[in-house]
C-alpha cells in the first residue's frame, strides 16, 4: 500500500507561480511511475506530467515549457513547478503512482486545488 498526500495549491494570478508537492509514504520512486493529473470544473481527469524511474519526464502539449516535474527520492517527495500560469490552468492536481509491473497496482492523492483568476 501506498498513501499519497498532496500539498501547494491555492490562489494565484494570471502570469504566477506554484509548486506542488506529493509525499509517498514509503520509498517508491524507483519502481512506480509517477504522475500529475488534473481536473478541472466540468471535465474529465487529464493527464499534465509524469516522470519514471530513470528520470525521464513527459508533459502534455498545454504545459509544455510553463510546468517542470521532478522527485527528491531521499524525501519520497515529487514536485510540480507551475510558471506563467493561466486561467485554463485552474484545477484539481492529484498525486498518481502507477506499478509498471503488477496489474492494477494504482495509488491516487485526494487532490490540491489550485485557482488561476486576477
């Protein structure tokens, strides 16, 4: 089992910054792919950023050059650096661990709210 706790959001204007942190409960970085999810008023769950094992990241084409994902290993911590942020950017950002070998194996956090409004 994995417990996944999310922290960071708020409210920000148009052109700001945040980050976001994910804390794992235990030391999973090098056997899950990590991932950033967001869902905004409305839509479905999207994905924003995921990272792997050997640091290896990918965004989905709307942050693409605005938001930075990372990991501290040694603190069981992943980061989501959000800059020129947008309206379109307002959202719920979940925490994902994905097993990349046991079906099924899927943690989610409970989510941080971020709001992008002047």
């Amino acid at each position: 089992q994995v417990q996944l706790v999310e922290s960071g959001g708020g409210l920000v204007q148009p052109g700001g910054s945040l980050r976001l942190s994910c804390v794992a409960s235990r030391s999973i970085f090098s056997i899950y792919t990590m991932g950033w999810y967001r869902q905004a008023p409305g839509k479905q769950r999207d994905l924003v950023a995921n990272i792997m094992y050997d640091g290896r990241a990918n965004y989905t084409d709307s942050v693409k050059g605005r938001f930075t994902i990372s990991r501290d290993s040694a603190k069981n911590t992943m980061y989501l650096q959000m800059n020129s942020l947008k309206p379109e950017d307002t959202a719920v950002y979940y925490c994902n661990a994905r097993s990349p070998l046991v079906a099924g194996r899927n943690y989610w956090g409970e989510g941080t709210a971020v709001t992008v409004s002047s």
